[in-house]
C-alpha cells in the first residue's frame, strides 16, 4: 500500500463507469448483453472489475453510464452493489435519456460524461475518476489521486509501458522529466514517430527497466479530471476523451501520467476475452482472484457447492453450483450452474453456464436439456449461458475459417438466425442455443 496523505481525498471524489456501446468485437456474447455485462471467470461480469477496484481505493460513490443492451448490467449491479440506508456510498446507474437541451444518445465516452456533468457538478466533488467498464486489473486508485494532487495535475492519466510491436495498437503518451505528458499519438503505425515517443532512458530506470528497453505509454483509458478541468473540457462537441478531449488538453492544461506496471488486459476482441479468460487456470496467473485485501465482488447467489463425480480436471476454474459426472475438463473455465454428463471432454473452452436450473425434461420433448450432453467434445470454444448441447456433438474451430457464421436455424422466437460463430477462431455457442445431438459443429 502507499504512504497515503490524503486520506480525504476519497471523500471528494467521483467514479464514473462506461458501461460500453454496442461491443461489435465482441459479438455474439454482446448479442443480448453490453460488454461490462459478459460474464467473467465463471461467477463474475466484467463491470465487476472497476467497481470491485473503486471499493477496494475507498471510492464508494460510483455512477455506471449504461446505453445498450442494458437490461442484464442493470440487474446485475441492483442485485450486487446495495448499501445500508445509513451510507452514504453508492453504485447507481445513469441511462442515456433524452432532455429539453438533447435528445440523442451517447455519442461516445465524452459525450455520455457531458450528457450527465449537470448531475455530476450538481455535488461536491472536486475529483472524478472515468473508467472503461471492460477491463481487467487490479489498481488502488489512492495512489493515482495521491500523485495527482501532489503533482498539482489538472488531469491525470493512467498508462502502462507496452512494447514496439503492442504500441501500435494503442493511444501513446510521451512525457517529460516531471511525467508531465507532452505528446499524444494514437496508434502510430511510423517508425520515426514511434522512435520519438519511446520511453527515456532516465525513467526506464526509475521504473526498474534496462536504460536501452524499447517500451512506451500506452493510455489505459483511466483518467482523473479536477472539477474546473472536466467542466472545462467538456466545454464543447467532442465525442470521445481518447481520440478528442486528452490530445486538445495536452495542449492547455496540465496532463499528467501515472505510469502502471501491473497486469491489465483490455477485454475488447473475442480472442483477448478468450485469452484472458484461459490464462486465470494457470497455477500462477498473472490476474489472481484470490487476493484477500482487495477481493473482487460480484453477485450472491447461494448455489451449493459443486458436484465432481470421476471426472478428470487439469488447470480448470469450476464455479458454484455445478454438476460434473466422469468427463474429461482441461484448460477451461466452468461457470456457475454448469452441467456437464458422461463421456464429454471440454478442453481449452469456456463454459459459462446457466442463469437458472430446470426440471427433468420428458424423453421426446425435441430438444437437449440445458448444459453439456454425453461424449460430447468442446474444444477451443466458448459456450454462452443456458446453451443446450445434445449428446455426441462436437464443437471445434478445426476446418472453418477464422471468422463465419453457421447455417440460419429458427429459434424458439421464430427468428433465423446462426447457432454457432467462429470469431477469432474461436467457435461461440451464443446464449440460449439449441445444438442437436450428433452435430458436428
């Protein structure tokens, strides 16, 4: 923990939570949920992340910007973040709405902060901390206000050094002596530009890197904003605080960058999902949700304990509520009320479950009951809630191109649609899929 000597600064503060546009990225999971909505690790959701690490800082007034698909993050964050009547903490959601001075909806990042600032300025608070709500990572976010305050920043942005080969895929701060940022490029794909914004040599060493590290700043999209500075840079008709406010502000206000070098991983591709997802079953992951002082919090739902009965498990997360016979789970995340029946293999996939259990289905009611069938194989995929898969299915990308849709089946909402995807070579089984026994998928 640091030397923190500000311990009011927390009092005074704000947290504001993307709560994500439409996540074509991340389609079909976003399908019928927003992004900080997809479930995370088998028991959690993404927006379980910044708010469980506003909690841990002593941030306990957080506001969720919510627009699409919002229905599940809704009911999520009511169920989850409630406060006693005596607190003066909460987690509230703002839906995009129309008003007498604009009807639209949220533009982007800055556009849903500006749409919402008369309510956000309408308290007294002198710092306001803007998150994504599609992140994982773990950060105490004292120690950014403290540097902030310190440093007599107008804004400060959170970074993370990246390599040559990452920085072209994100918005790169340079800085001078003092961390102050006096460049911002995004995604520059020239060498000679890259070469100008490389890490100095004097802070590669403060940092603990070799002197001649090819790294740089990548913003990770954490910001902390003064009152005046909000207000002022929303003082016109940019959308978004990446790609408009932070370069204009650069330029007239004092900006600043505090450098992270912890794990953090923007969730914003199937393949990144998948990734992150898969690298928690290491026994050493580099993100551990076993960290007793700043725990991350999700849903209670009192599940029983899950059922394992001659199955083999090797490097798997099982999650509550599960109901495992002699199969075989490898490299996979098993969410919460899984069932997954004899013969099966689910080797480097994710499984997240269902939102509920259901009765005995009678024999010849035309569709498989919900979880994994018999010597069914799920391989390099990723199977979204309450899907039903028959038995002697199997489920793999082997023979597809990296990116294609299914044949168009009709659901039970008479809609035609895939059953499966493959993005990112990656097979998904979207939420409520109906898989029929002996396909081949």
């Amino acid at each position: 923990m640091p030397d923190l000597r500000i311990p009011s600064a927390t009092d005074k503060t704000l947290a504001i939570i993307m709560g994500g546009g439409a996540g074509t990225r991340l389609y079909p999971l976003t399908k019928d949920r927003s992004k900080p909505a997809v479930p995370l690790a088998g028991k959690y959701r993404l927006v379980d992340i910044p708010i469980s690490n506003c909690l841990n800082s002593g941030l306990r007034r957080i506001y969720v910007l919510t627009q699409f698909n919002s229905v599940s993050l809704h009911r999520h964050i009511q169920a989850t973040y409630k406060f006693d009547q005596f607190s003066r903490s909460f987690v509230e959601i703002l839906a995009a709405q129309q008003t007498p001075t604009d009807s639209g909806w949220y533009q982007g990042t800055a556009d849903a902060v500006r749409q919402n600032l008369s309510d956000f300025l309408s308290l007294p608070y002198e710092y306001y901390v803007i998150l994504s709500g599609d992140q994982l990572y773990r950060m105490d976010f004292r120690a950014v206000l403290e540097q902030h305050i310190e440093s007599r920043a107008d804004i400060t942005i959170a970074t993370i050094p990246v390599s040559r080969n990452d920085a072209t895929e994100f918005g790169i701060m340079h800085t001078d002596g003092e961390r102050k940022i006096i460049e911002f490029v995004e995604k520059p794909k020239d060498s000679a530009v890259l070469d100008g914004l490389r890490i100095p040599p004097s802070l590669l060493k403060e940092l603990g890197h070799p002197e001649d590290a090819d790294l740089y700043q990548a913003s990770m999209g954490i910001y902390v904003f003064n009152r005046d500075a909000l207000r002022s840079s929303l003082d016109n008709k940019h959308i978004d605080f990446g790609k408009h406010i932070i370069p204009e502000s650069i330029h007239r206000s004092r900006v600043q960058a505090y450098i992270y070098q912890g794990y953090w991983e923007d969730i914003g591709t199937i393949r990144s999902f998948f990734n992150a997802n898969l690298a928690l079953t290491k026994r050493q992951p580099d993100f551990s949700f076993f960290d007793a002082a700043a725990p991350v919090y999700t849903h209670m739902r009192f599940l029983p304990g899950s059922t394992v009965n001659g199955a083999t498990v090797k490097q798997a997360i099982i999650s509550d509520g599960c109901m495992i016979c002699d199969s075989h789970i490898e490299r996979a995340i098993i969410g919460v009320r899984s069932i997954i029946k004899s013969g099966s293999t689910i080797k480097n996939s994710i499984v997240m479950g269902a939102d509920h259990y259901e009765e005995i289905r009678p024999a010849g009611s035309g569709e498989p009951p919900l979880g994994i069938g018999e010597n069914t194989i799920v391989d390099h995929a990723i199977v979204d809630k309450n899907a039903r898969i028959g038995n002697g299915v199997v489920i793999t990308p082997e023979g597809k191109s990296a990116n294609c849709d299914g044949p168009l089946v009709r659901w039970s909402d008479g809609n035609e649609r895939p059953s499966w995807y493959v993005r990112d070579g990656i097979v998904i089984i979207p939420k409520n899929a109906v898989i029929p026994d002996s396909t081949w998928v």
